[in-house]
C-alpha cells in the first residue's frame, strides 16, 4: 500500500506488562481516529508507529516500508507527541526552522516553508516569542506546524486537543481535516468530540487489544436502541447511577434530564434516543469489548 | 511538623538518596588514597581540606533537583505551604550528614595515632565544607541549573588547588598552613549565601 | 543538513550562560597563572663564568645514590613520604618501629648513625640561605649523603626495595624511578640556548608553558559544557520531537560534540594567540626568527586531543546516565588524571595531560616528542571511539532501547 499504514499481529511488552496485543489495523488515507481510555495502548502504538519504540513482535509497514527502516520512515512521518515541547529559548521561529533543518530540508524549502506554517498555524504574530513564554495553545499550533512542515505522507497527533479552549480545539480540528486531504492522519485522543468532528474511521483501543475498528457510523449501530433519555428527579440520581450507565445528565431546579445505557427500557418514562460517539463508545467499553 | 518531616523524606526518597550513596562511595575511596596514621595536625587539616570538604559540593548542589523542572517548581509554589518549609529539611539533611562526615574522618585519625586538635579541626573543617556546598547550593538556586552549580564550586575548589593568592580568608585549605581565622569569614559568607540565594530565587 | 545544524548549535551555545562561564574562568586563570612569570631571562644567551646554569638530569650511579639517601634522610626527619600507590598523591607516615627499621637501611647503607647523618644535613643548610617555599630549601646547593664505600649500586637498589617494602608502593625510592639531577656547565646551557633558538624559535618553547597551564582547564572545564548540551533535551521534554526528525544519530550528535569542540577550542587558540605575542617581539629583539604558527601548532598538536575527550566523555556519560551524576563522575576522573601526574616536565606516558611546567628544556622535549606523539594520538582516537560510542547511545534511546530499569519510562496511553 502506497500511502497507509499497514499492522499485522502488533504486539508490545515492556517487562511484564502487555502494552500491545495482537494488533490488526489497516489505516488508509484521510482521518483515522484511535480511541481509548488512559493505559490503553494508545502513545504505544504511535510511538511504533513514529519508530520511538520497538515492537516485541508483529509486522507494521508505513507506506510500504517496514517500520525497522527507521530513517526512511521517519522521512516520511511527522509526530506531534502528547506532550510537546522545545527549548524555552528558542523562538517560535527558530524552533521551527531548528525542526525543519532535523527534517532534512535545504535553507531556501525553509526560508519558504517555515513562514508559511507559521501563518498556517496562526502564529505569526508571535513568531519572536519564546517557547517558554508561549500558552499551551501556542505550543500545540507550533507543534503542529513542526509535525507538517517537511510534508510528510503520514501524521500522527497525540492528545493534540488536550488543555485547549473550545475555539482553539475548533481551529486545529478544521486544520487537521485540511493536512488530512492526501496523507494519513492518525488521531489519538480520548475526547470524543474530535473524534466525532474530524473521523470517519476509527479503532477503540483498550488494554492492549483492539475492541472495535470501522466506522463512526458503524460504532453508531452498536448503541442503537441502547440509549435511553429521561426526566427523573434530582433526588433519584444517585439510585438511577447504581444501576445505570449516565452518558449525558442537564439539571433543571429539581429535575434532571438524563442519558443512559440500558440492554432494556430502564424506566417506564424514558424513551430511546439516537446514540452519538460518545453513547457508543461508553456502550462498548460496557460491554467489555464484544462487538 | 509534620509536613515539612513529610516533604524532607519525600525529597531522600525521590531525589537525595543517589546522592548520599555517591557520598557514602567517595567517602570510602579515601581509605585507598589517603593515609590515616600517625598524622600531625597539618597533615589531619590536609585530609580534611583536600578531601572530605569536597563531600559540601556533592551534598549542597543537588538540592534543588526536583524544581529543575519548572513545572514543579511552580506547582509547588502555588501550594499553601511557603517554599522555605520545602528546602528546610533538605539543607538540615545535608547538614547532618556533612557533621557526621566531619565527625568520623577525624575520629578514625585519632584511632590511627593522629596528634591533633580535634574540636578546631572539626569546626575548620566544617565551615569549610558548608562555604564550599554553598557555592554550588546558591549557583543551583539563582540558576535552577544544577550542573551549573557544580560547575563553579568544583572550579572554586580547582582554583584553590593551584594557589588562591587572590581569595584571602576565603582561601580553602587554610589549616593545612596553621591558620583558622578563616572560620568566621566563611561560616557567615556561607549562611549569607545560602539564605540570600533562596530568598532571590523566590522572588 | 550538517552544516545548518552545525551552525545553529553554536549560536546556541554562544547564548548559553555555561559557556561564558566557560569563557571567564578560562581567560581568568590562563592569564593570572602566565602573566605573572617573567622568563625573558631564559632567552638571553648564557655567559661564561656565571654562578649557576641550572640543573640537568644525571646517570651517574653515584650522584644517583648520594641523591636518593638525601632524600630519604629528608623524609625520615620530617616522617612524611610522598607517595604514588593509585596513581594519587598519598602522603604516608611511619610509626616508630617502622622508622627505626629505615634508619636501619641508612646506617647499612652509609655507614652512619641516623643522628649523625641529621647532624651533616644541619651542618650543610646552616652554611646556605635558610629561606623556604612551602617547605622547600631553595639554597643554591644540593645536599647530598654519601654511601658507604663498599656499597654496590645493585646493593643499593635492593635496599631501596625494602624502603619502598616499609613505605608502599609509588614512593620515589622505587628502584625504576631512583634519579638524580647536577648542575649544568655553560656549554650545556649554551647548547640548551640554542636549541630553544633554532628548534623552538622561542615562541614553541613558550607555548609549551602555555598547553600545560591550559591542558589542566581543559580536563575539567568542557565536562560543563558537553553535560549541560546532552541534558538539554531532556531539559526542555524536546527528546520525543528530535528523536522523531529524520536527521540521523550521526548528524544530530556529530553537529552537537562539533559545534561544542569548534566553541570550546576558538577562544583556547585565540588567548594562544594573544600571549604568544609578546614572545615574538622578544624572540626578534634578540635577533632570533620566531615560529610564528607556534601558537596553532600547539594548540591543536598538544591540547586539541585533550579537549576532544574530555568533551567525549561528557557526552557520553551524560547521554547514558540521563542526569547529573555524569558531571560528578567525570569530575573526579578529572581530578584523578591531575593527580595521576608525576612529573611536572615530561614523562608523558599515557597521561591526558602532558605537563611541561617551564619554558626550555628543549632538548628534552624533543628527546620525548615521539612519546608525546603517541600519547597524543591515543587521546585523539580514545575520542572519536567515545564519540562513536554516543552517536550508538544516542540511537539507541532514539529507537526506544532504554539503560536503567529496562522499562520505558515514558509509556502511557
């Protein structure tokens, strides 16, 4: 496969502790969202994938190479890892000029380029700004921009949302679902509402195995007619939460309007809803991973 | 009390103890480089002041590791409890062990047929090894750059081995040559050190 | 892509506080430690009839035996024996029974008492100046023991032996290191004179001085820079970002330990450069012509080596063990390596820093080039292995391989 990222019976250790196992994941062109709940294997997988750490064993393949040529895939890839940084004395661009030349690109590509991002990123106002004087909004744009600026056929972004307020996580997605029009975009995240945004495919990851691959849609269709909305009274809730899985909860003076998982009808007056990613996710890791 | 005894074992248990141990390793090395017998009072000052004063360096400098990271180092200070209750029980740590270092080097010479003064040696010798930990602890504290810290307390000390014609009372290995009035000069030029330099980092 | 990196690694460390450090306390002792000494003296042609031309190392079995009891005498009185047993001065000091069985050897060797041979040493230094340097009679005249007339050198070597039996291992009465020195005559000095004009040309001989004086800097200055450059990385939480670029191990480290060497060493040949000046108008003055290169051939041929793995084996440490006790090691294999010096002219062995702590001497520096090229040569290669050493390190960590715990730290998710 020519632009895609191909696993085959993926598996990790460190130690005693089974990071991966038995990953099959065939990752195509566009969007691809890995979700997963904190220890699921999520930065693992990216970080084989980036060439960061060695798999125990399995086949990955980047466009067609085996992941072991390490130079050759990191040509081709670009990281932004969960937590980004760079040299607090450095400026914004100097960080990315600094990155571009680690990216194997000659002094005019950057002279170019680097501007460019910078603007693409909405960071050039601030291009003479210290990393270490840069909001974490700063830091994630100039980490984006230094994950694609040397064009790579594959990105992958890790938690890029995280600590982001509503317009900025808003801006990246739309930005993302631009770099993602020709390449691989893999997107690991456990907020759901990036997922939903910006994916059509996802895979759900949970202690080192994969639970469910496919698509948004077909993440959907396990929830329907699992999810329940109703009205109880605020006095109810701690009872109804024993029982039930709550998804979505909206008080208003001493009622609540709730959201839940239920295999059946949990209260006379609670009617079934459409479920979105989020219900659905919820549902499956309810399940335990039987899809 | 309480907390700042639970911050202290927090800092050995994180931080310290590869450092202690480091200690413990160059304290026993000497007994392959140096004599202990028969050792008159400029020889005892010599072992002292050569050797067991450069332990300050390795117990001092590192105390601010953990907030090399800036990170936690402004979460830390965003808790209730004043930073100074956090270094405290660090620098007493350190103090204590370099008063047992100082206590035991002199004692084993004795054991050996040492002729020496036992109590100015360990006061020179203290103050000494507290003036030279000073150096690297205020450097670490005004920089948060640890390695900085050693940097100029181990060149202080090199520059020293070679003369330090230039630096008075503050001259290491002052005893070697019979003098003490070193004492005062550096004891207070270390307690400045040390308070200044947490009070600047702080600000 | 080297040389963009190579570039802005030194931009980065001429911003970078540890290297003006670096930079101050250089300049600081090279010029407080060569300013002060006058040695235009040595480069005026000696003259007959003058007092004394200095001293030179002798063969003389007698001289050598005569020398040697002096200087067991000299110890004994004061009971304090420098030592050498790790290659670290240690001073040793005798109890009574050992001292009496020294005394023994020198009554088997002299033919006299102990009390007698105190007697002649106060006789010989109350005729001289008394003045001191730290303990040290600087009276114009050696004292000397003479030994008893039926002793054999191979019997003295045998009775040296057992000295070095009471005393430990490294004291200066080993019998491969027994050696004594006599007063030069002035077609000696006459010869020395020339060879420093037409060999040295002056200026080599006072670089030499130079290199001695900076090589001991730069055993221990460098470690600073090349922990504080390998610890940034992890400073900044940048490792993941770089480790993911396509530049190669080779080029990342190469661009970083170049960058820090070509730093480290300009201002090293610069302040040659400068205190070599002086020289050239003295060398001129006294119508000799000067090597006007002496400057940049020592310092690349004498401490370059030096400074090259000295900062190799920072980088080296500090990428294996991650943090700051690659400083403190290094500190005191630094240390070690000063101390490891027996000789403060010559005898360069495998030392990492030749010593030639005078101006001249340069007929014996010549006799010791083809040592000190070898020595140099090992230092270079040494470097480049531990240079190579950490590109493998470095890629290693890069592909995920960790040194302590065996678990990657950094796992999450």
């Amino acid at each position: 496969m020519e632009t895609g990222i191909e696993i085959k019976n993926l598996s990790k250790q460190f130690g005693k502790k089974q990071a991966l196992s038995d990953v099959n994941l065939t990752i195509e062109r566009g969007m691809f969202g890995l979700l997963g709940p904190n220890g699921a294997g999520k930065t693992t997988l990216m970080k084989i994938i980036t060439t960061l750490t060695k798999k125990s064993s399995g086949e990955v393949r980047i466009c067609g190479i085996p992941v072991e040529e390490c130079k050759r895939v990191r040509q081709i890839t670009g990281y932004l890892p969960q937590d980004f940084s760079m040299y607090g004395n450095m400026n914004a661009y100097e960080a990315l000029d600094y990155l571009a030349v680690l990216s194997g690109m000659e002094k005019e590509e950057r002279k170019k380029l680097v501007p460019e991002m910078l603007e693409k990123v909405n960071l050039t106002e601030q291009k003479r700004t210290k990393v270490r004087a840069m909001s974490g909004g700063m830091k994630r744009r100039l980490g984006i921009a230094q994950a694609i600026i040397h064009n790579p056929k594959v990105i992958v972004v890790d938690e890029p949302t995280a600590g982001l307020d509503p317009e900025e996580r808003v801006r990246f997605r739309n930005l993302l679902c631009e770099v993602a029009k020709d390449r691989v975009v893999i997107l690991s995240t456990h907020i759901v509402g990036d997922i939903e945004a910006t994916c059509e495919r996802i895979a759900v990851l949970n202690n080192g195995s994969i639970i469910f691959d496919g698509t948004v849609s077909g993440l959907l269709k396990l929830a329907e007619g699992k999810v329940y909305s109703a009205e109880v009274s605020t006095m109810e809730l701690p009872k109804l939460r024993e029982k039930y899985q709550i998804t979505g909860m909206l008080t208003n003076g001493s009622l609540t309007h709730v959201k839940m998982i239920a295999q059946t009808k949990p209260l006379p007056e609670a009617k079934a809803c459409a479920p979105d990613v989020e219900d659905a996710y919820m549902y499956l890791m309810q399940q335990g991973g039987v899809c | 009390m309480e907390r700042i005894v639970r911050a202290g074992v927090s800092f050995l248990k994180s931080s310290y103890i590869p450092h202690l141990l480091f200690t413990f390793l160059f304290c026993l090395a000497s007994g392959g480089l140096m004599s202990f017998r028969n050792l008159d009072e400029r020889q005892a000052a010599q072992v002292m002041e050569m050797y067991v004063t450069f332990a300050g360096i390795l117990l001092l400098t590192p105390l601010f590791l953990p907030e090399g990271n800036r990170e936690i180092w402004q979460l830390e200070k965003s808790k209730e409890m004043p930073m100074w209750q956090l270094y405290l029980p660090r620098v007493l740590t350190a103090l204590v062990v370099m008063a047992a270092l100082v206590s035991i080097f002199p004692l084993i010479m004795k054991q050996g047929g040492g002729t020496f003064d036992y109590g100015r040696l360990w006061l020179g010798a203290f103050v000494e090894m507290l003036f030279l930990g000073s150096i690297g602890f205020a450097v670490s504290a005004i920089t948060n750059q640890t390695v900085l810290g050693y940097m100029l307390a181990v060149i202080y000390y090199a520059v020293n081995m070679g003369g330090g014609k230039y630096l008075g009372k503050f001259a290491l290995f002052q005893m070697m040559k019979g003098s003490y009035g070193f004492i005062v000069p550096m004891a207070v030029s270390a307690c400045v050190l040390m308070v200044g330099s947490v009070l600047l980092r702080e600000r | 892509m080297f040389f963009p990196l190579f570039f802005k690694e030194c931009r980065q460390i001429a911003k970078s506080l540890v290297y003006y450090l670096y930079l101050i306390i250089l300049v600081l002792f090279l010029t407080s430690q060569l300013s002060d000494g006058d040695w235009s003296d040595r480069l005026t042609e000696p003259k007959p009839g003058q007092e004394s031309y200095g001293f030179k190392e002798s063969e003389d079995e007698t001289l050598i035996m005569e020398s040697t009891l002096a200087e067991l005498v000299r110890e004994t009185d004061w009971n304090s024996y420098a030592t050498y047993p790790f290659m670290f001065y240690k001073e040793v000091t005798l109890n009574d029974s050992e001292l009496a069985e020294i005394e023994q050897i020198l009554f088997e060797c002299t033919g006299k008492s102990f009390e007698q041979l105190l007697d002649e040493m106060d006789a010989h230094f109350s005729g001289y100046d008394q003045s001191t340097m730290e303990g040290a009679p600087i009276s114009g005249q050696t004292f000397l023991v003479e030994p008893a007339e039926d002793l054999t050198f191979e019997e003295f070597q045998n009775a040296m032996k057992r000295v070095c039996g009471i005393i430990g291992k490294g004291s200066a009465f080993e019998p491969e290191k027994l050696t004594a020195s006599e007063p030069k005559t002035y077609e000696d000095a006459l010869e020395d004179y020339r060879a420093l004009c037409e060999k040295d040309k002056v200026t080599g001989a006072y670089m030499r001085l130079f290199c001695d004086y900076a090589g001991i800097m730069l055993v221990i200055l460098p470690i600073f820079l090349g922990a504080t450059r390998c610890l940034r990385d992890k400073r900044a939480d940048a490792q993941q970002v770089i480790y993911a670029r396509a530049a190669s191990s080779l080029q990342v480290v190469g661009s970083r330990y170049l960058a820090n060497l070509f730093m480290a060493f300009l201002p090293v040949v610069l302040i040659a450069f400068l205190l070599q000046s002086p020289y050239l108008y003295l060398a001129r003055t006294n119508g000799v012509a000067p090597d006007v290169l002496a400057f940049l051939k020592y310092s690349v041929g004498w401490l370059l080596p030096t400074l090259m793995v000295t900062l190799a084996l920072s980088f080296v440490l500090t990428e294996l063990i991650g943090n700051v006790f690659a400083v403190i090691l290094q500190v005191f294999w630094s240390f070690a390596c000063i101390a490891l010096e027996t000789s403060l002219v010559g005898e360069f062995g495998f030392h990492l820093e030749p010593r030639w702590n005078t101006v001249g001497n340069t007929q014996s520096f010549f006799a010791q080039l083809g040592q000190l090229a070898i020595n140099r040569l090992f230092y270079l290669l040494l470097a480049i292995l531990l240079f190579g050493l950490t590109v493998l390190i470095f890629d290693r960590k890069r592909k995920g391989g960790v040194f302590w715990h065996g678990k990657n730290s950094k796992s999450r998710g």
